[in-house]
C-alpha cells in the first residue's frame, strides 16, 4: 500500500497523454529521490502554468493574454485561416516558416467511439467567426476597419492525414462552404495516417505551398 500522496499523483500523471500507471509511478517514485528544492519547483511551475495560461478568444491558442501574439499581431494575413486540431499544430506550422496567416484551434477531431461530436469540437466559433469578419456592417461602414481586419478569402483545412481526421476536413467543406469563401487543405504530401506534430518543416513547407481547393 503507497501513501495517499504518492497513490495521488500516480493517478493524475497517468492522467497525462503517453503515460500509463506503471510510467506514472516510475516518475513519481524519481520526484521521491530528489531534493525538496526539484519538486517545488516542479509544484510552482504547475500553479504558475494554472493560474495565467488561457485560450485565445479568437483562435483558441494558448495564451497568456486575451488573445494570442499571433492573433493580436499586425503582421499576420489576416485573409487566411488555417485550422488545426491542437494548439501544438501551430509550433509546427511556425517553424516551417512559409505560412503567415492567422489560425482557429479545433480542441480536436470528429471522433464518436471518443464521443466527439462536431458540437464539442470548436467549428461553431470557426463558423461565427467567418460571418463576423465577412458579413459584418461595421466593417463595410469603415474602411479603416476593413483595412486592420480585411474579408476571409482563404480556410486551410490542415486536420491530421488520418480517418479522424479526413472525416472532420469533409465536415467542414461541407459547413463552411455556403460562406463563399475558398477553402483549401494541405497537400498529401503529408504520410497517410500521420500527425502534422511528428513532419519536419520541408514536409509541411511543400504541404502548404502544394495545397489543394476542395
């Protein structure tokens, strides 16, 4: 029989994507052996994390702010949007240096023996969010507005190259295309059945540059 504490964190790191209860309790049992100074910093890094890290109300990223350095960035082509199904998406989008675009984060895939259903992924906010900047008033009123936040014109639909989600992709066209705008997904030169974050910046480069209307 361990002690509470140790039982305790065993079953919220087993908890963790890739670790399973025997993973878990070798690292906890690794914390055990290291001197108090380790741990609490450990501990401190984790409150720190809980305390200030949030999601973009745009896109959905991680942030520490309202909205993320990309979304609030001048710079950003604010006529594209790529969507991925998790925030580590767009690490790897970044490092491939070819995409400047804006993004929206799925929080995941259709996925119904997960019991993921479109109405739990992220696609309402992707929806509203292309009616506000392409059928909005106000923006049509200023052209400085329309200027700081131009027309939609391109959706990337950059989902995983697996069932999960090929299935989500076509879901999308088929949500999004009564809003006129043009939607795209990277090209197959992503391996079938791979994750965007395991390709190498070459991969994802000539998946961008070579991506296809749908």
């Amino acid at each position: 029989m361990l002690p509470n504490p140790i039982e305790n964190l065993v079953k919220q790191l087993a908890r963790l994507p890739g670790i399973g209860p025997k993973f878990a309790e070798r690292l906890v049992f690794f914390l055990a052996s290291q001197p108090k100074e380790y741990t609490s910093a450990i501990a401190y890094a984790l409150i720190d994390f809980a305390k200030k890290i949030k999601h973009c109300a745009e896109c959905g990223n991680i942030s520490e702010t309202g909205l993320c350095p990309i979304c609030a960035s001048p710079k950003r082509d604010r006529t594209k949007i790529c969507v991925i199904e998790s925030a580590l998406d767009i690490i790897v989008l970044e490092k491939s240096g070819q995409y400047k675009g804006l993004y929206h984060v799925l929080g995941g895939v259709i996925s119904p023996h997960k019991h993921i259903m479109p109405e739990n992924l992220r696609i309402k906010q992707l929806v509203d969010r292309i009616s506000k900047r392409n059928n909005s008033p106000a923006f049509a009123a200023s052209p400085e507005k329309e200027k700081n936040n131009p027309k939609i014109q391109e959706i990337i639909i950059a989902t995983n190259p697996n069932t999960e989600g090929d299935t989500t992709a076509l879901y999308l066209v088929r949500v999004l295309s009564p809003s006129g705008v043009k939607i795209t997904r990277l090209a197959r030169g992503l391996p079938s059945g791979s994750e965007l974050e395991y390709m190498d910046e070459a991969t994802i480069s000539s998946a961008l540059a070579g991506r296809k209307d749908l």
